[in-house]
C-alpha cells in the first residue's frame, strides 16, 4: 500500500482537547449530520427546498454576495430569473450538505455505486502512460467528491487548501479528503511540495475561480464582468510536467447521486498569463451556463476589481 505521508503536508492530528465545551456544539452538528446523511433522498430534497425557499428571504451576507454574483455574471436577466437560480442553488446547496457526512459514515462501494462517471477515459488515457495531470475543478457543492473517489480508486489526489479556524471541524474535513490516500497542502507553504507530489504520480487539485488578489491574479472577462483571475496555470503546467484535464463535479439534486464529468486536457500553455486564464474562465462559463445550481455562488468571487475599484459585497444599497 502506498505511504501517502509526507512530512511537508497538512497532517493535523486528534487531539484531547477537542473534548473541550467549547466544541460540543461542533460534536452536536457532527452527529445531526451522520443521521441526516442516512434519510431518503428524496426526503433531504423536500427539506431542502423548504429551507431554500425561506432561506432566499434573509437579508444575510451570503445571500448578498450570491445576489452580486449573479447580477454581475447575468446582467441580461431579470431580476426574478437570477432569484430562481439562487433558490435552486440552494435546493442544491442544502440537500447536498444533508448527504455530506455520507463519504464518512458510508464506504466505497456505496460512493462508487451512488457515482455517475462520464469521460473517465480522458484522464486515464494520460495515467496509464504515466503522464502527470492536473485537474481542473471549479468551485461546485460536489467539489470535494472527486478527490474521494478517485483516491479510492488507487488515483490519490494533491491539493492546496486552507485550514479552517474550527479545529476539530478541520481534522474530520481533513480525513474525511483524505481517507483513502492523498496529500493536502497549506497554501501558506508555498507551491514547491504540491509540483513534487505532481511529478510523483498524485493527480494535482487545482481551483481555478479563487480569488487571490491582484498581485496572483490577471484580470479577463468572466461570464458578463471581469474577474482577477489566478495566473501561472501554463507555468505550473510545465513545471510539473502535467497535462492539464478539467473536471465538473456534480450532486444531481433529482436523483440523489453524484456525477463527474471530465473533458479532453486543455492546450496549455496558450503563451501568455492572460491566455491561460482566459481559458479556466471559459471552461466554467460552460459548465456552469449549463448547471448554474451547481456552482458555489455565494463565494467572494469578484472581491478584486480592476484598478482599484470598490469591494462590490461592501457596497452599500
């Protein structure tokens, strides 16, 4: 079996101290969660839109930033189309988050039986000769499934992330990634151990609609606005030597299961920053223009503007 150990990774541990009080409430939700991942689906769907029908009425900052999100990449619809596409994110967005404790609580063959995969051969017509790829997955509520999966498919995956503040909540997200193998690293940490990871056979995770701020970032059109948009994609290619494959994860919120689609790798690098860039912008365009409930729209996904302009989820009404 493969030693996915690696010392310069993110490997929090257990430990006494997340019995403390303080945390009780986090243990609470755990628990909730395992027992709502058990109901029907169809059950957690009827929940969810009555939630999502509730929810949509609160004037609370995620609705904002969904609601600035929309009006900016949608300018050419109406206001009551842009309402319903935020409503059926969250159908989506809560009838998934009930199943979420499934990847724990359940194992493999219940993923593998409960998962739709479609252009599989994309990917691995590039593993079976050994070809280094990285992954391109666009921020969706299903985002953390294909990791899963595909660890559990022998093909463990490499990303970077950031460690959530509430520690225990970050050491079950963290082995629930990576239960069946794989490597997490800190973004703090630099880019150096995931290109290694890449060259060592781990099929890199990478998050193409962050926001990192200008100094990361280009800025290129996305949908009907422009979006700092994170730069070096066609170096990290070539440093680490990978073929660059985008993946679309799904939860179909109709039938319960998750699904996976990956496309034919993309021609990186185009020859210039704002190229590649551009090119990540309209592989979401295209997923997303066709399953808009399955992206993650309550993201501060357009907090970087170009030259200097305002922070558009602060402005005030």
């Amino acid at each position: 079996m493969k030693d996915h150990y690696d010392k310069q990774a993110y490997n929090p541990e257990f430990k006494w101290g997340f019995l403390h009080p303080k945390y009780w409430g986090t243990w609470l939700a755990v628990m909730l969660a395992s027992l709502l991942c058990l109901l029907p689906h169809a059950f957690r769907r009827a929940i969810a839109t009555l939630f999502a029908n509730q929810s949509i009425k609160l004037k609370n900052k995620s609705n904002r930033r969904a609601r600035v999100n929309l009006a900016m990449c949608f300018p050419e619809k109406t206001h009551d189309e842009r309402e319903e596409m935020l409503r059926q994110s969250t159908i989506t967005a809560g009838t998934f988050l009930m199943g979420f404790a499934s990847l724990s609580v359940r194992n493999k063959q219940w993923l593998e039986n409960n998962t739709v995969v479609r252009g599989e051969e994309h990917l691995t017509s590039l593993t079976d000769q050994n070809q280094s790829v990285i992954l391109l997955v666009p921020h969706t509520w299903a985002i953390d499934i294909p990791a899963v999966l595909l660890a559990s498919r022998g093909l463990p995956v490499s990303a970077m992330a950031k460690k959530q503040k509430n520690q225990v909540s970050d050491w079950l997200m963290h082995k629930q990634r990576v239960q069946y193998g794989g490597r997490i690293y800190e973004r703090d940490g630099g880019i150096k151990p995931f290109i290694k990871s890449i060259r060592e056979g781990y099929l890199g995770y990478y998050l193409p609609d962050e926001d990192l701020g200008p100094e990361h970032s280009v800025f290129v059109d996305f949908f009907g606005t422009t979006k700092a948009t994170m730069a070096g994609l066609g170096r990290l290619s070539k440093l680490s030597r990978a073929k660059i494959v985008p993946l679309f994860s799904m939860y179909n919120s109709e039938t319960g299961k998750y699904e996976l689609d990956f496309y034919p790798a993309l021609p990186f690098p185009t020859g210039s920053e704002e190229g590649d860039a551009r090119m990540m912008n309209q592989c979401i365009e295209q997923y997303v223009t066709e399953r808009p409930d399955q992206y993650m729209w309550i993201l501060r996904l357009l907090k970087t503007r170009p030259e200097g302009g305002k922070n558009p989820y602060q402005i005030n009404n």
